[in-house]
C-alpha cells in the first residue's frame, strides 16, 4: 500500500514545476495577493518555495499562506526595524492625507525607499542564501513590482525565467517599464481620484498623478538597485528597468468588465479577484457573528481595511459614525474597530466592534444589506463577487479609483472621507442605498456577470504559469515601445520635419475576400459544433466562390442572390489579371488606383441586401441572441441595425486592421507596431517609421472610405432603417475576436474585448490530415521536397512570364528535390519536360504542412498559411504579394523559421536557388520552426474554448458599455493633450516674457542710476 502511495505520488509530480514566489512581509494586501497564488500553484501540484523578507514584524503570522509549507523567512536588519517604525509613525496620518495631490505623493519618497532598500541590501548580503536557493534550480520565479528585490534576487540566483504578480489592477511604473500605453486622457492613474470622463482640469490632475505614482514606485526601485549594483557588483549587473520587462507573463489584479478599459498587451493576463471565495460551502459565517445578524433586518458592515484603522481616525470622524449609530437604530453595525475590548459603543445595542472580521463570510451572506468600506481593492472584488451593494469611502492610494469603479457600474455610492464628519450626510447616503432596490439589481447582475465569466482566473493563472515555466522568456512579446525615445515614440522627430513640409494623400489598396469568407466559415461551424443553433446570412458577391463557403457543418445558409449590375461590376474589376503582381508594396500612393472600384464592389451589394423588406422581416423575426460580423464589409453592422439585434461580436480574419483598431479607440502605436499594409518589422529608422505611419494612416483611410461609402447610400435610401454611422455601431461590439497569436505577432497595445483566437481554422491534428494518396506517393519519390503556392488571389497562373521562367530554370536547376506547385491552369503542360515538378490546380495544403517528408514551403505569406506553417512547424521562404502578408513574413522571419524575399527576387532564378538551399541545409530554421510550433500547440488558452466561451457569456449578458474605452469619444486635441500642452506653452511664453521685462526694467535702472551718478 505505501508503494503504491509512493508510486502514485511520484506521478503526480511528474509534471510538477519548482517555483520559488519572492514576497516581502509589507502590506497586507499585498501579501495576501502572492500568499493566494503561491497556494493556488501549490494545490495545482507544483512544489513551491516562498522567501519572504520580513519587513512589518507585527506581521509574522499573517502570511496569506494555508496549503504551502516550505516557507523561508529572512529576518529583519536594524535599519530595516528602523526605517519600518518611522514609516509606522505616519500610517496614522492617512486619514489626513490630501488624496487627488501629486505633492503629497512625492513628499514620502525617501522613506519609502528607506523601507524597501535595507531589506534588500540584507537579502542580497546573505551568500549561504543565495547558493543554497541558485543550487535548488528552479524553474520559475514569481514576484510583485511592488518591492522590486524580487527581481535582484532572481538576478542573483540566475533563475531562467520569472512571471509579475501585481495585488492592485494596475501600477504606473509597471505600465511605463512595460512600454504599455498609460492613456491617461481617459484612464484614471493607480493614484488617480476621477473616472475615465474627464474634463480638462481633470485630465491634467490626472496626467501629473499618473506621472507621480511610476515616479514614487520607479524612485524606490532606483534606489534599491543603485545600492545593490555599489555593494554586490558581480552579483547584480543590471537595472530594475531591464530585468522586469523580461518577465514572460504579468498578472494583473484586475477584471475587465469592471475596470475601465485601458490599452494592454497580450502579456499582461488579468487574474482579478482570483482570491475570492464565492462558494456559499466554504462561507460558513462564526457563531457570534451569525447571531447578530439575526437580531434585525437591515445589518451594515464597517471596516476602513488594515492600514487605515478606525482607532486613528479623527475624534471628529469617530463622533460623528456614533451619532449616525444613535439615529438609526433600526439597523445593526458591524464595526471593524482596533482596539481590544473598546467601550465607545457600550451605550448602543445596535453596535457591535471587532479587531479582526470574517469579512468574506460576511458579504457572502445574504442577511447583510450593505458594506460602509474604503475601497481597498480586495474588498471591491469582494463585494462585486458577492454581489452586495456599497458606500465607498477612499481614504488613500488606489481607493478612489477602486470607488469610481464600482460606483459607475451602478451598485456603490461614493462619499469624500471629509463627509465622515457629518452624521446626517452618512445616514442620508445608508437610506437611499438601502431603499432604492437598483443598487441591489446592479450588484446581483455585476455578480452574475463575474462568476459566470468566459475564463477562469485560477485556472488561466495555472495555465500560463505553467507555459512560462516550460518555455521560459518571451522575447517576441516584449513590446518595443520600451526601447524608444520620448522623440521616437511620439513621431515628435517625424512632425519637426512635417511642420515644413505640408502633404496631402488619399491611399488605396486591393481587397480579396476568400481568406475573410474562410475565417467566418471557420467560427460559424465552431459554434454550430458548440451545439448552437446558427444562421449563415451570405450575400453572393462572386459567383466563383459559391461552393467555397468555409462552412461544413453548418447547413443553415441564406444565400443573397447578385443583381446584373453587382455581376457587371465584379467583372470590370477582374480585368486586369496581373494587377496584384504588379502592385507596389510599401508604397501608399498605390493604394490610390481602386479605391472607388472597391467601394462600388461593397455598397451595391450592401444596398442589395438592406433592400430587401422581407428578408429584413424575416430575420428579425428570429429574434437572434447574437450577431457574428467582419468589419472587412461593414454590410453586416447595418443589417444588425436594421433587424434591431440586441449584441453582437466581431470577428476580423486578419492579426489587426487599421480602421478598426481607429474607430475602437486602440492606440495605432505606429511608431513601434507596422501596420495591416506595412512592409517593416518593429524596429524602424526614422524613415521606416514616417512610412509606417502613412501606410497606417491609409490602411485605416481606406477602408474607412469603403464603409462610409455604404452607410452614406443606405442612410440616404433607407433613413427609417439605418440611423447611425458604422462609426456608430461597430464600438458598440461585445467582443472583437482577432486572428492574432500574441507569441508570433508584434506586441501592441491592447484592450480587453479584444480577444485573440490566431489559428483557430488549422487542423493540427495528425489524424485528421490524412493526404490524398496521390501526394503520398509523390512526396515518396525524393529526401526533399518543396511546396510553392502563392494563395488564392495572386495567382501563379497570372503572375509575369519573367517569374514564370526563372521558377522553371529553377526547377530543372535542383533535379534531386521534388517540387508540387499550386497552378491554376487544368492539363498544363508547361513542366512536362520536367520530371521533378508536379501541379495541381488545388492542392491540400493544411495536410502538406504537417508531414514531416514536405521540407520547405514557398509562399505568399497569407495570414492562414502563416499560421498552417507556425503551428505545423514547418520553415519557409515568403515572397509577398500585396495586403498584410509583408507583414507577416517579418513576423515569421523574426521568428527564426523564415527567409523573406522581394517578389521581384522570383525573376532570378539564382537567388530563389540559394534561398531554398539556405533553408534546407541549415538546421536552425527547423529547430526554430519546431520550437515555435511547440509553443503554439502548447497555448495557456486554447483559441476554440476562448471564442465558445465569450461568444456565449455575449449573448447571454449582451452588450458591454462598460468595456468601450471613452478614447473613441475624444477629439485628438483632448487625446493627446493638446489643450494643456498648449495652455502650458502660453504660461511658459507669458511667464518668460514678462520675466524678461522685469529684468531689462532692473538693468536700465541699475546701469542708467550709475551713468547718471558718474555724470
């Protein structure tokens, strides 16, 4: 039996992780927050070490930790117990802190840094500490950016790779170290006390705020790491700024339906409320406390949290909560009160105090009405979880961003800690929030929401650490936007220039569609198969592609029939075969020459459709919970509004697109992201990135023209149908789901509803890519083959004879290597004479890629073959045809598995030669193609749960105002701070002049005194 016990014990630990988590003893919150997710990987089965540094000795016993017992203390030093009590000293004052004041953030520097530098420098000391942790190799460090030491003690113990937990939603420094966007036009700062509408006044209060908290947090780890790298040189070599962003995932204590939306990173994962017990089971409330309960209906919990007690509130505060007390006496108060055996509330029977409360427990139950609370941000997530309405009181740091939080989501009141003075403003607030049932509703729906999300934080936490302790850094989802100067990033080089030169431009380029009809085919048979019943709306554009819906299981399809002058117009714009051939990449003016032609291609057809009444009847009688559109053909959006759907998702079949990240209020980050039609990589000059940012601008000027084109004829015809703008509509989307990896793409900016779901179409499954036999015998003949395919649009039949010729020298240049050629001409016999090359005028494609005899595949660099060759770890050389796929060969090539060539390289016969002998005989373009495809496969998320799961929570909840960032409402002037910018320059102009009045004033009356006393 103990054999079998010990056998049973050593498989479950075979895929056990060691993780060492760093948490100082400091701040409760904090501690509890790294306490939680050390147990959580404990539980998971991963052995699991915590050093914590004591810092706050009157914390020993409060660890945050229950199932991990390898715990190791380090104790205090004496400066460290020195530099703790003259902080203790001021933890009384919070009370009377002025919140909302950039100074008064600043003015604690120093000793804060004193608090967190001797610690550290005690830690680093330690030797035997050191080779004793370095000599247990773990696998995976966890640590806070809140007390950076974390991050020198895994620099000095050389752990491979480490993840960043942060206990508040987010942190000013982290988001600046990070190269995340801080947006602070329309997102409050983690010290800021507005919401994210802000007028002028507010949103400078909030940009100085913004910079004062990542100055007092980057200030304190300045310090920390400029002591280390004095005292312990060969130990710690690097800064603070170039260990953190190194991290392989950062999780954030945020929910995003709650929080306010704000530009992310893939990276960043949001783990909110992750420490949160919801089971009514493991609630049991004490026996003392489920006593008082009962004596009256209406019960009100008190607590100011653990850092602002109520025994240091003002005298003025504390009489005016017993007057308040004494005036409703109705109610029972639970009061969080320090002091042991207090008598203060000895003359009211309807108080009753406690040092310590079962707070969760409490909320948990259904007989407390409502929680009287400083908006710490364990408490929000507590009450939001728990679904109880509240008054929120901020007394200090994230609190009031954590109350306008809350507040704006309709189940908080929130009060000034100055209105703790006044008993009748206290009990005025009680009343109406207890008798008015809509804070209960939004608190029992908000409730619903968070414990009915698509994803669970415990289990996304598990599995992303996980993925990082098997794979390590990330350097491809580190955002460049780091490495930029102020002048880089904010294109301030590019505008000096522009300020001379005056430009004007309207930009165009060619859209295909059999990638975008594929992509939707893809998620409406996922969700036909999910068990859903779906509706396919297509209206028939190109007859050629009527059997190529992307659809299998779903058999539900109402197709929309072309008009002759649909039919007309589609043949003009075939004309001319050879155009993408011949198209310009990297140029915007050559996006110019269609741009009328494709937007007739969409409004008639649109036009047809809205057109017709009883489609338009009949759809609406469905009563559909949820819509499913491209913003590629903005058609979609106006059909949702004119059979009055109540939600709808967006699905985009490319990793980004200009006019849609524009018009959602995403952050274009061109200085640092290429665009949809970009030719460059993240790393820029000055002249790649002025490029980037027209080929950006134009992307999104394009099809932005094409959409208003349609809604400008519809809203003209139809105006009792179609009301508002795409503009309009599209934000207004639940979810935009991208055909997007983070790990393969470059990093960019972000939001919450924008959800990735990259290679959710490739069948990577061995079993279900059977090859027809035909090219299982083929790929029989020779060691090395090669497949060469350049998609569905630019087609090879269509591509110049100069390139036709120089791939045949090719051929008949590399006898001992089989070539299979995707060539749309049936019975061709232009490689007759060649013994070595085989056509097919389709080939299949997905099954090609994933066996192991194909050696190189020469392509087009279309995003699903992108894809198809990163996750069916294959190397390739990409020549680019037109539209994104540029883009995404420098995406794979910065991959390591690709060779990139210029299209015009195909009429020279010796350079596709030499590229393919490259790829082929040198081993690292495999490795690196495995590997990349290793990591795909082994996603934290997978893309086909991640999409059922949200489409599902939008069309039972619909949609989500909440997660609409106020960005897209404000006018550039507002969004970059042009106002204050402006307004700044007058008073530095005003102030210079006037300055410069004054003194020549004085310097004529001192020198003109002297000349007149010398006379």
């Amino acid at each position: 039996m103990r054999l079998f016990a010990l056998l049973f014990s050593i498989f479950l630990n075979l895929d056990a992780y060691k993780i060492l988590v760093y948490t100082s003893l400091f701040g409760h919150s904090h501690v509890k927050m790294l306490g939680s997710v050390a147990d959580i990987l404990t539980d998971a089965g991963h052995n699991v070490t915590v050093l914590m540094p004591i810092i706050d000795v009157n914390e020993r016993n409060r660890t945050g930790l229950k199932s991990t017992k390898n715990l190791i203390m380090v104790e205090p030093c004496e400066n460290g117990i020195d530099a703790f009590e003259n902080l203790k000293r001021d933890m009384s004052l919070m009370w009377n802190a002025e919140q909302g004041n950039p100074l008064s953030l600043v003015s604690k520097l120093q000793q804060m840094s004193e608090v967190f530098m001797h610690p550290c420098d005690n830690v680093i000391g330690q030797k035997d500490l050191i080779e004793r942790m370095k000599a247990e190799k773990f696998d995976l460090g966890v640590a806070e950016p809140f007390d950076f030491c974390g991050y020198a003690f895994f620099e000095a113990i050389q752990i491979r790779a480490h993840v960043s937990v942060v206990a508040a939603a987010r942190m000013d420094h982290v988001s600046e170290a990070m190269g995340q966007p801080m947006a602070a036009s329309y997102v409050p700062g983690a010290q800021s006390v507005y919401s994210d509408r802000m007028n002028m006044k507010e949103r400078f209060l909030n940009l100085l705020l913004t910079k004062a908290g990542g100055l007092m947090f980057s200030y304190i780890a300045d310090s920390e790491f400029d002591l280390l790298q004095k005292k312990y040189p060969d130990v710690i070599k690097r800064s603070w700024r170039e260990i953190f962003p190194e991290t392989t995932y950062l999780f954030t204590n945020s929910i995003p339906i709650m929080d306010y939306p704000a530009p992310t990173f893939d990276k960043i994962i949001p783990i909110g409320g992750i420490s949160v017990v919801t089971d009514k089971k493991k609630n049991a409330l004490p026996e003392k406390w489920d006593k008082v309960l009962n004596i009256r209906k209406k019960n009100v919990l008190i607590s100011f949290g653990s850092n602002a007690k109520s025994i240091d509130m003002p005298e003025e505060y504390r009489r005016s909560l017993l007057k308040m007390f004494a005036m409703t006496p109705d109610v029972t108060f639970i009061w969080k009160y320090e002091e042991e055996n207090s008598k203060i509330v000895d003359h009211l029977d309807n108080v009753f105090l406690g040092t310590w409360l079962p707070q969760n427990e409490l909320l948990a139950d259904k007989r407390l009405t409502v929680f009287l609370t400083h908006g710490g941000l364990a408490s929000t997530f507590e009450m939001a979880l728990l679904g109880k309405p509240c008054i929120m009181v901020p007394i200090f740091a994230d609190q009031a961003r954590n109350a306008q939080m809350l507040q704006r989501q309709g189940s908080a009141l929130v009060l000034n800690k100055e209105n703790l003075g006044d008993p009748n403003k206290i009990k005025e607030a009680l009343e109406k929030i207890m008798n008015d049932d809509t804070f209960v509703k939004n608190a029992t729906r908000l409730a619903e929401m968070l414990n009915n999300r698509p994803t669970n934080p415990r289990e996304t936490f598990v599995k992303h650490v996980e993925f990082a302790a098997r794979f390590g850094r990330m350097p491809s989802m580190e955002p460049y936007a780091r490495h930029q100067s102020f002048i880089e990033h904010f294109f301030l080089d590019i505008i000096a220039i522009g300020l001379l030169i005056v430009i004007t431009i309207l930009v165009y380029s060619n859209l295909l569609a059999h990638s975008h009809v594929k992509m939707l085919g893809s998620v409406a048979d996922i969700l036909t198969d999910a068990g859903h019943n779906v509706t396919v709306l297509m209206p028939i554009i190109d007859v050629n592609e009527r059997n190529r819906t992307g659809l299998k299981s779903t058999m539900n399809v109402v197709y929309v029939e072309p008009t002759e002058a649909i039919l007309e117009m589609l043949n003009e714009l075939r004309n001319d075969k050879g155009f993408l051939w011949k198209n310009e990449q990297g140029n915007p003016l050559s996006l110019l020459s269609r741009l009328h032609a494709m937007s007739e291609a969409f409004k008639h057809p649109c036009d047809n459709v809205i057109g017709q009444k009883d489609l338009i009847e009949r759809m609406k009688a469905e009563k559909f919970d949820l819509g499913v559109a491209e913003p590629f053909d903005f058609c979609g959006y106006a059909f949702f509004e004119a059979i009055q759907i109540r939600a709808h998702v967006s699905v985009v079949a490319a990793a980004r697109m200009d006019h849609v990240s524009e018009a959602m209020g995403q952050p274009m980050a061109a200085s640092y992201v290429p665009g949809t039609q970009s030719v460059y990589s993240d790393r820029m000059n000055m002249k790649e990135r002025f490029l980037n940012l027209l080929l950006t601008k134009a992307g999104g000027i394009m099809f932005s023209y094409v959409a208003d084109s349609e809604f400008d004829l519809l809203q003209k015809k139809y105006p009792d149908v179609i009301k508002r703008s795409w503009r309009d509509i599209l934000p207004e989307t639940t979810y935009l789901f991208t055909n997007n990896i983070p790990i393969l793409d470059f990093p960019a900016p972000t939001f919450d509803k924008i959800i990735p779901i990259g290679g959710i179409s490739v069948v990577t499954d061995r079993k279900k890519n059977t090859l027809p036999e035909k090219w299982d015998k083929v790929l029989n003949i020779r060691k090395k083959n090669v497949l060469i395919s350049f998609g569905s649009n630019a087609k090879s039949i269509d591509m110049p004879e100069e390139y036709r010729r120089s791939l045949l020298k090719m051929f008949a240049m590399m006898p001992d290597v089989t070539f299979i050629w995707k060539y749309e001409e049936e019975n061709s016999k232009i490689v007759d004479h060649l013994d070595n090359v085989f056509l097919g005028t389709w080939l299949p494609q997905n099954e090609l890629l994933a066996d192991k005899r194909l050696t190189v595949f020469l392509t087009h660099g279309g995003l699903a073959s992108t894809f198809e060759l990163a996750l069916l770890g294959k190397p390739c050389i990409m020549v680019p045809i037109f539209a994104d796929q540029a883009r995404n060969a420098q995406m794979l090539q910065r991959q390591g598995s690709a060779l990139v060539l210029n299209k015009e390289n195909l009429g020279d016969p010796n350079k596709i030669k030499e590229a393919l002998e490259k790829i082929m005989n040198d081993d690292t373009f495999v490795k690196n193609a495995t590997r990349l495809a290793e990591m795909l496969n082994n996603r934290p998320t997978n893309p086909r749960e991640t999409f059922v799961k949200h489409v599902e929570f939008a069309a039972r909840f619909g949609r989500m105002p909440s997660m609409e960032p106020y960005a897209r409402h404000q006018s550039f002037i507002e969004h970059f701070f042009l106002d204050i910018i402006a307004i700044g320059l007058l008073v530095v102009i005003t102030v210079a002049t006037v300055s410069f009045w004054i003194l020549r004033c004085l310097l004529r009356r001192i020198f003109g005194g002297a000349k007149v006393k010398s006379e």
